[in-house]
C-alpha cells in the first residue's frame, strides 16, 4: 500500500525540521563568531587580531609524545602572536588525564624551541574539550580575554563557546586544507555532532568542565611578567 499524500507531506515536513533542528547549533556557532576571526595565513595576517591577554592554545593531539602536525601548526601561530605583541602570555590547555599522555606538557616544549620564554606560558592539563578549556580559562586561571589558536574548521566553534563562557575571545585558525585536505574535511563533517554537543553544554546545560577548579594564580603572574 503506498503511503498517502498527507503521509508524505508530513515526512517531508519532519525532515526538514530534522535538517533545520541539525544546522541551528552550527548557525549559532557561526553567527556568534562572525567578525571574530582571522585566517592565519600570509604576510600580515595578525593586523586585524586585537590585543589580548593570552592565546588559549587547545591541544590536538600528540604522536610519539610530540605536538601532532596540526597542534604544532597551532603552536606556530601561538608563537607569532606572542613575538608580534598581540599576547601576552600563552595558555596552552590540553589532555594529561593519564600519565603517559600529556599534551600541555609537549606543548610547551616545542614552543621553548620557538623562542617563548617559560615565565610567558601556562598549562592547563584539564583541557579536555573546548567547552572546559574555555570554561577553565575564564573561572580557574582568570582570563578576561584571549585569542583562541586552532583549525579554521574549529574556530567559529572555539570562539562561540569561549565568548559564552565570559570572555572576550578572537579566533585565529590554521587553513589545514591547504597542508591535509583529506583529514580537514573528516574534522570538519564532525564538527555538525561537535557544534550540536556544545550548544548542549553551553546554552542548554550548561555543563560545569570535568575539573571546575581550584582557583589558579599562574595565568596572573604570567601576566605581570615584563616582556624580555
């Protein structure tokens, strides 16, 4: 028996609504972070970036114990930030929840080899998704505003979640297509799921990070660091 016109219309009403229920998260991350990002690429691309107090680095993973290539391309940026004077200190907020893993940890390392001093940089080993970094980097280390360093894919994402956690937040994004088109587009299909999940935690639970706390003073005393 084929189905009715009025059964039709009802499913095509209901998938629509499906359609529009699954893009409204990804609307909202790009709407609130419009005008709030920048591509990192090419000869002057840290002009429109305004001044912060840190860059919130988010880890990306690690081979071998060392930055993955797309961490370390974030690492790059985060460094050019800090020598351009656009930051002045580095959060670097990654994964340490088991003692062989420990991303903040490699993080800081590469950057050491790109000239940033230790006194410029702090860690934040419970960064273990973009909502508690950002949760974290406003309540348990102080940041009022910062520069999110990511893939471009993530930025919109990154930025929107942080500016609803309270801060004043810029997103600089690596164009990874341009270096890994294959994996850039997987990462950012998911990004549907993804950006569905954190509006969740944002705007519907507003979810407290694994670890909520305590209260750190590192951020602040980076901050105080004169500039060598």
């Amino acid at each position: 028996m084929r189905p009715s016109r009025k059964a039709l219309r009802r499913a095509y009403q209901g998938a629509v609504l499906l359609s529009v229920l699954a893009l409204a998260p990804m609307t909202w991350a790009w709407l609130s972070s419009s005008g709030h990002r920048v591509t990192a690429e090419g000869a002057g691309w840290t002009a429109p970036v305004p001044p912060a107090e840190a860059a919130l680095v988010l880890g990306a993973g690690l081979y071998a114990g060392r930055p993955s290539p797309m961490l370390a391309r974030r690492l790059d940026i985060a460094a050019e930030l800090y020598h351009s004077g656009k930051v002045r200190a580095l959060l670097l907020s990654g994964d340490n929840s088991r003692e062989e893993y420990d991303e903040p940890t490699a993080m800081r390392d590469y950057l050491r080899a790109e000239g940033v001093p230790d006194a410029a940089m702090v860690l934040d080993y419970a960064g273990f998704d973009t909502w508690d970094s950002c949760v974290r980097a406003r309540q348990v280390f102080g940041a009022r505003s910062v520069t999110v360093v990511t893939q471009e894919f993530h930025v919109p994402r990154a930025v929107t979640l942080c500016r609803t956690a309270g801060l004043e937040a810029f997103g600089a994004g690596d164009d990874s297509s341009r270096r890994w088109a294959g994996i850039t587009y997987v990462y950012a299909a998911r990004e549907l799921f993804a950006t569905a999940k954190a509006f969740a935690d944002a705007k519907v639970l507003d979810a407290d990070p694994v670890f909520p706390g305590p209260r750190e003073t590192s951020l602040a005393r980076a901050l105080a660091e004169p500039r060598p």
